[in-house]
C-alpha cells in the first residue's frame, strides 16, 4: 500500500510541477473552465485551456481508489497519465506555434494512444 501512496505522489508532484510551468508561461491561472470538465475545458477563443484540463486530471488520478494491486494500480494510473499527455499533445497542435513542439505532439498523440490501448486490452483481461 505504502508503494501505491508513493506513486500517487509522484504523478501529482510531477503534475504539479508541469502546472507551475504552463502557469508561469501563461502568465496566469486564467480561462474558463477549471474543474473536473478535463479536455472540454476551453480558453477565450475555442483554445484547450491546458492549465485546466491537467488540474482535472490531476483531480481525477487523485479520486482514484487505489486496489492493493500493484499491477492494475499502475495499469490505471499509468493510462490516467497517458490520457493526459494525449490532451496536452492535442492543446499543443491546437495553439502552438512551434513546428518541432507540433511534430512531437503528433508523436506523442500517436505512442500514447497506442500504449493507451494496451493497457485498456491488460486491464479488461485483469479485471
């Protein structure tokens, strides 16, 4: 148990210290939407409010009941986490500028979704 506590400190810390970042580059914690509406969470303009969708899903690893297993923990937080680079990846094609961040967007969108598949055809044999 003491193990699952650990990683789920770990993943918010790391959250946590990829927020101050966007903040500090954002100059605020502005946009709309802050909460639990994750990916949907919008800035003025239609833009993915990036600082917004990582609180949400720092929210949602937080919520997570934690099972004993280490396997299905790190199963489920690890697609949690997946999930969140893909929405931040996604945020970066929508409003970056940059050529070399938008081609390493794509690629991320394209590892992560293809990990995140495995780990969904793990968890529905392990249930």
């Amino acid at each position: 148990m003491k193990k699952i506590a650990a990683m789920h400190v770990l993943v918010a810390s790391a959250c946590l210290a990829f927020s101050s970042v966007v903040v500090a580059q954002s100059g605020s914690h502005g946009g709309a939407g802050h909460g639990s509406q994750g990916h949907t969470s919008q800035a003025q303009g239609g833009k993915v409010d990036m600082h917004a969708s990582m609180m949400s899903g720092m929210q949602k690893m937080q919520e997570m009941k934690p099972t004993g297993d280490t396997d299905k923990d790190f199963a489920m937080m690890m697609r949690m986490h997946h999930q969140q680079a893909v929405e931040m990846a996604k945020a970066e094609l929508e409003g970056g500028k940059s050529p070399e961040l938008k081609a390493m967007a794509q690629k991320i969108i394209r590892d992560q979704q293809k990990e995140i598949a495995q780990l969904d055809k793990w968890l529905a044999k392990n249930k």
